[in-house]
C-alpha cells in the first residue's frame, strides 16, 4: 500500500531575525535598566508558521522576501534546512532583512516591534511567479507582516484556483479591508485582534462569540480565536464551539498564535476535521510556550506525539 502523501501547505508571509530581550520587568519610558538575557533566533509570523508546519511533516513552500545582507542569506538557510522550499524566496537588492525587538517577561508575556523591511516587498507580482506551485498546495497560510494588497491577492488567487486560505491578520490593522478578505476559507484573530478589526469589545466570552459573528455577517465563512491560555473558540454558521486549553506553565508565549496556525494547518491538510486539527493546534501551541523563543521551541511530529500521549 502506498504511503499517504503528506500535506502541502504554502504560506506567503514574513520573516524576521528576533532579537529577544528577557526581562525582570518592562523598562518605562525614559528608564534604562538591565536585562539578564538575550537570545537571537529566527522569526517573522509567516517563516514560524512554515517551520511549524514542516516539523509537523507537512511540505511546505515559502514565498517570502529577504534583505540583501547576512540576516537574509541565513534566513533562507535555516528554512532549506528545515526541508522548508525557498524557490519563491526573493532578495531584494538595498533593503535591510525584517527584524523584531521583543522584550518577554518573567510570567512568558511579551512585546514586539517590528520592522518589516524586504518583506514590505513582497507583492502581487511574487504571489503570480510562485502560481504553479501554490495550484498544488492544499491551504495558503496568510498573516498581516506584508502588505495588504499582497495578502488580497493571495485570497483572491485561492479563491480562482480552489485552494483554502488561512488568514492570521496579525498584527492587526484598522486598515484591512474585510470586504477584500471576507473570501478567506479560515479567519484567526486573536481576542485583541479581534476587537481591532471589528470596532467591537471583546471583554467577555459573550462579547468574543458577538464580535465573532459579526465577521461572519460580513461574509466570512469561520473565524477561529485563539485566546491564549484559554483554549480557542470556532465560529460558523452553525454556531459557536469553544475549544479546550492544555494546562502549561507557559515560559515564553512568545510565536504560540504561529505555532496554533502552523499546526491546525498541517492537520486540517491531512484531512482531520476541523474541531480535530484545532484540538492538536491548540495542544502544539501550549506545548511551545514551555520553551523560550519561537521556531526553536516548536516540537517535531515525533515530539509533540509524546506531549500529547503525556497529557
Ligand atoms: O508571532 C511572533 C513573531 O512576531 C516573532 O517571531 C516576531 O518576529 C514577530 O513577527
């Protein structure tokens, strides 16, 4: 018998280099303090996403673009290397690689500032030359850390060509547009996302579920919240599932929302229903924020199959 084939996932995003800060506590402005560690490693929501996948055993395409300096060229080496596909990862000449500064704190919480760089780049053109490839993906994963006309391109383009969309609109914009997205097959806010794209409160799980349906109202076909560690709430028309959490001691939730995208993906690929794939992304992002950083903290498949069977 053959071996199932596994899942293709493309994802059209970002990378960054992060340059992570771990704080006793958050400076204030105009205050210098002194932090005990520092850690570099790879990021950007889009480049997680695909690592997180990949460890999971999907095959993955990247489109992405890269600055003409050492943060690009060891980008594109550390996603070959994860067996990520780096065809569709473009340099551009005179822009500097995307970074993020994150600061995260003793209890796991974070803040981030990004520059996008190269990946403000990334466009329409990019989403058109990786076309033949992204015909034979199963789900495009999308997130909000290029620009929006690349994003609606890429809905647009899965729409014409019958393949699923995934938008993570991270970080969120009052820009986005929700009539040029309302044709994405997944939406994945999170609570504070949410409450930005919609202009409604998202305060209470009432409130969450409103604002939720609010989206569907304008179209869109199932929205997925993710809620920390609060498990996750699906959206549809026939009516509001919550999906439970994992009990972790979180170390550093900094990349779990990339973790849950990459992993519902790979599953939901594979064919799991949809409260199936989001009860495993839910565990593989719980499982990710006991370690420090993002990519490097994801688990492989063989990995996460032991996290689980320990639960
Ligand atoms: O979601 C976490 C990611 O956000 C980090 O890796 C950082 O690069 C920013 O893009």
């Amino acid at each position: 018998m053959n071996a199932p084939r596994k899942p293709r996932i493309a994802v059209i995003g970002s990378n960054m280099v992060d340059l992570v800060t771990y704080v006793n506590r958050m400076p204030v402005r105009g205050e210098t303090i002194e932090a005990p560690r520092f850690e570099m490693g790879h990021g950007g929501k889009g480049a997680n996403q695909a690592v997180a996948a990949a460890k999971l055993g999907a095959e993955v395409v990247m489109v992405t673009a890269v600055g003409d300096d050492l943060f690009g060229e060891n980008t594109i080496r550390n996603l070959a290397a994860l067996g990520i596909d780096t065809t569709h990862v473009r340099r551009v000449a005179g822009k500097a690689s995307g970074v993020a500064t994150i600061m995260v704190e003793p209890s796991g919480e974070n803040c981030i500032l990004i520059v996008k760089g190269a990946n403000a780049d990334l466009s329409p053109a990019d989403v058109e030359r990786a076309g033949d490839a992204l015909k034979r993906c199963d789900l495009i994963l999308l997130q909000l850390e290029i620009s929006l006309e690349t994003v609606y391109a890429a809905i647009a383009f899965g729409k014409q060509h019958g393949v699923r969309t995934v938008l993570n609109p991270a970080p969120a914009t009052p820009q986005l547009d929700i009539a040029h997205v309302r044709d994405v097959s997944y939406f994945v806010p999170n609570e504070t996302e949410l409450a930005i794209l919609t202009g409604l409160p998202t305060e209470s799980e009432a409130d969450i579920e409103a604002a939720a349906k609010s989206l569907l109202g304008q179209g869109m076909q199932a929205v997925i919240v993710t809620l920390g560690g609060r498990g996750a709430l699906l959206a549809t028309a026939d009516g509001c599932k919550r999906i439970a959490p994992t009990r972790v001691q979180p170390m550093d939730t900094t990349g779990a929302g990339d973790a849950f995208v990459g992993a519902f993906a790979r599953y939901h690929a594979a064919g799991a229903d949809l409260d199936a794939a989001l009860a495993r992304a839910a565990r593989y992002a719980a499982d990710s924020v006991t370690r420090p950083g993002t990519q490097k903290a994801y688990a492989t498949e063989a990995e996460f199959e032991a996290f689980e069977r320990g639960l």
